[in-house]
C-alpha cells in the first residue's frame, strides 16, 4: 500500500517546536502544492492542528522517502530539518490507514475521544480538494475515516466521557481557584471553537464577570446575549480589562501575541493572583509574562497533567473504539487491493462481454424461422446472464474475500482472460 505519513504531535514534540511547524489554511495549500510536485507523489493531505502537522502521501512507489516532505515542511517555516528532524515520525501502508482512524476517532489526541479533532480531519480533506492535491485514493481513505469516526462516536461512550482543550482549561481554573469562581473576575480572548467553549463553560461554573473579546464582533452577540455576566469589548481594549481580571484565556489563530509582557505589565497595577493560560499554536501569549509577580502562566502542555480522573473508564471505550477501526482499516485494504485489480476487471468485462456476443450469434444463428424480437430477446438474456455471472464471481469478492483472497483470485484470473485472449 503506497500511502505514507510524516507529522509531529504532542507526544514527543514540546510546543515551542510544534508551533514553528504549524500552518494556517493558506500556507496549508502552498505546501501541499510543492508536495504534490515531488516527482513520486500522487495525492497529499496536510492536517495541521495545535497538537500535530501531519502530512498524508500516496505515491507511485512503495519505498517514497518522506524526509523529502520534512524537507519541505521546514522550508516553507524556514527551519532547520536537522534540528527537527528527532520529533518527525514515519508511517507506511495499513500503518498509516490506522493512524489516520485513530487521529480521527480522537484516540490519537492528547484528551482521549475530544471531538474538535474530527472537524479538523474534514478540514484538512476539505483544504486538499481546494488545493486540487487529494484524489481518489486519500479521498475514500479520509471519507472512511470521518464515517467510522462518527461511527464510534455514536456507538461508544467515548467522547460523551471525553473532555475537550477548552473544559480542561476550565477545570484547570476551577482547581487553581478551590472550585470557586463567584467572585472572580475572565477575559476570554478569542470566539472560536476552543474560545466558545472556554465562555461558555466559566459561565456554567458560575463566574463572577466575564469580558469576551474577537477580532471580530460577528460572533460575539450571539455567544454572549443568554449570559448576564458577560461583557463585550472590542479587542483593541483588552488590555484595559486586565488590571480587573483574575483570569485570562486567549485561543486565537493569530500568528501574533494577542498579549505581550510589555503591554501588560503597564496595564496591572493591582497586586493579587492571576490566572493566565493560552491555547493556542502558535501560541496568543508571550510565555515571559509568567516572570510578572503574581501571575500563573499555563500552555497546552502543561494541561497535559490535568487529563481527567475518567480516563480509566475512557481507556475501556478506547478498547471498543480500536475493535471498531480493525474493521473499517480491512474495509478500506480491501478496496484499495480491488482497486488494484481494476485493469483485470476491465479486461474480464472485455473477454465476457466479446464471449457473450459470440454465444449469441451462435444461438441465434440456428433459430431460422425467429422474429427480430425473438433474437433480441435471446441477445439480452445471455449478455443478463453474463453480467450476473460477473457480479457474482467478480465483484462479489471485495465483499466477501480478504486482501489476500482478492490478490490471489485476480492473479488467476488475469492468467485465464491471457491465455484466452
């Protein structure tokens, strides 16, 4: 199976290097476009979040070599390969499939079975359509994945257990503050998806007051109106809030600080705890300001020691989650290995069907004294019994057969259509 992965993630990559790896939707598609001009690549998907860069390659050769997409990965960030070259990972064949399901399921994520991976999966399939560098191989690849990641949603209790970056943020607040937050005091920097979530689950936990700002104000309205602590303002006067607040959580996609060391410290003059945690990669927050008297400075590693006292009872979802992408990864080999064998079809097809004609004429040929529609009717009746011969013996193996069945059956096959050519 020609399909390869080369990325980084969360595992064994600190953020400062995940985030010199990270690309936004418009750097996503200029670098799958060199990708897809390697001389071997056919088709490619980069997946790009805030815990990994993954790039997804089918190519014409089994043995690609995927340094070349590191290469190119750490050209477009200008980096150095061989300083990042120790956080680069490898997979090939049904390694890869797997992986892929797995990343999807939310089995691969830092927070077991979160679910804001399975919309960045379809993101990235989405990107690579726009970028014209995804076709039939890696399109079915990410489509199954997304099918059997709603699949295991669905059908197990993992993501209902599952806790997302935005509610661990929370409850990492919640612990700093002994689980009391009437009296406090947040700024929530950014109303996307982690941002909203971040709102919306201070407001549940009962917040004292609360400040959302964005770059744009679309959103704001909206995600503010059913919540009568909270408090729009634009995002050009963060800063004037900050002396008030106890906390302050920013998750922006911007490639710029939404809060420097600087700024801030000329904007707190009250001396009291704070709370300070950033979400994004890269990261909103200049990671200095945690040398500022009083203030906690919290990334998304450090989050990492806060995953839930549920994971036990996740991990047993996970087992179940795994039973169910073993069969969607065979799915998915056997189409891959048919799809192999669609010249043999095709040349079973052209032998049948040049058979058939052949037997009609035949048995048309001694019915002297039939009508045209009687001979018609004969013509059909063969060519009908043919194709349901063929549907039968044929295609009937990709769902009954195993890779290897297919392999073997379409090696034999192929054999007799030659000798009979």
């Amino acid at each position: 199976m020609k399909i390869t992965i080369s990325g980084i993630n969360y595992k064994k990559t600190p953020l400062e290097m995940r985030e010199k790896l990270s690309f936004d939707p418009e750097e996503q598609k200029m670098t799958l476009a060199q990708i897809r001009s390697l001389p071997l690549v056919k088709e490619c998907v980069m997946l790009s979040t805030c815990n990994r860069t993954e790039v997804y390659v089918y190519s014409v050769e089994d043995d690609f070599d995927s340094m070349a997409v590191e290469k190119i990965l750490c050209d477009v960030k200008r980096e150095n390969l061989y300083e990042l070259k120790k956080y680069f990972y490898a997979y090939g064949g049904v390694n890869a499939v797997r992986h892929l399901f797995e990343v999807a399921s939310g089995l691969d994520s830092m927070v077991l079975g979160e679910d804001q991976i399975l919309g960045q999966v379809k993101s990235a399939h989405h990107t690579s359509l726009e970028a014209g560098t995804g076709s039939t191989v890696l399109n079915t690849l990410f489509r199954d994945a997304i099918t059997a990641a709603k699949q295991i949603k669905t059908s197990t209790e993992l993501s209902k257990n599952s806790v997302s970056i935005g509610s661990l943020a929370v409850k990492c607040v919640l612990k700093l503050c002994s689980g009391k937050l009437e009296n406090q005091c947040a700024l929530v920097i950014g109303a996307g998806k982690i941002g909203s979530i971040v709102f919306k689950d201070l407001c549940s936990k009962g917040i004292g007051k609360i400040y959302i700002t964005n770059r744009s104000h679309s959103k704001l309205e909206e995600l503010a109106e059913p919540y009568h602590e909270a408090h729009l303002i634009e995002y050009e006067q963060r800063y004037s809030v900050m002396d008030e607040c106890d906390i302050v959580i920013s998750s922006t996609a911007s490639p710029h600080y939404t809060i420097t060391r600087d700024m801030l410290e000329k904007a707190v003059v009250k001396q009291k705890q704070r709370i300070f945690i950033d979400l994004a990669v890269p990261r909103d927050i200049d990671e200095s300001v945690n040398e500022v008297e009083g203030l906690k400075y919290y990334n998304m590693d450090h989050l990492k020691s806060l995953l839930d006292e549920n994971l036990d009872r996740r991990m047993l979802e996970a087992v179940k989650a795994g039973e169910m992408i073993d069969g969607y990864v065979v799915a998915y080999e056997k189409w891959y290995e048919f799809r192999k064998a669609l010249p043999v079809v095709k040349d079973i097809q052209r032998y049948a069907d040049a058979l058939s004609r052949e037997k009609a004429e035949a048995a048309i040929g001694k019915l002297k004294c039939a009508s045209e529609e009687d001979k018609e009717t004969v013509r059909i009746s063969i060519t009908n019994t043919v194709n349901e011969m063929m549907n039968r013996f044929v295609y009937s193996i990709r769902e009954n057969g195993s890779k290897e069945d297919i392999k073997t059956y379409f090696k034999y096959l192929e054999n007799i259509v030659r000798e009979n050519s």
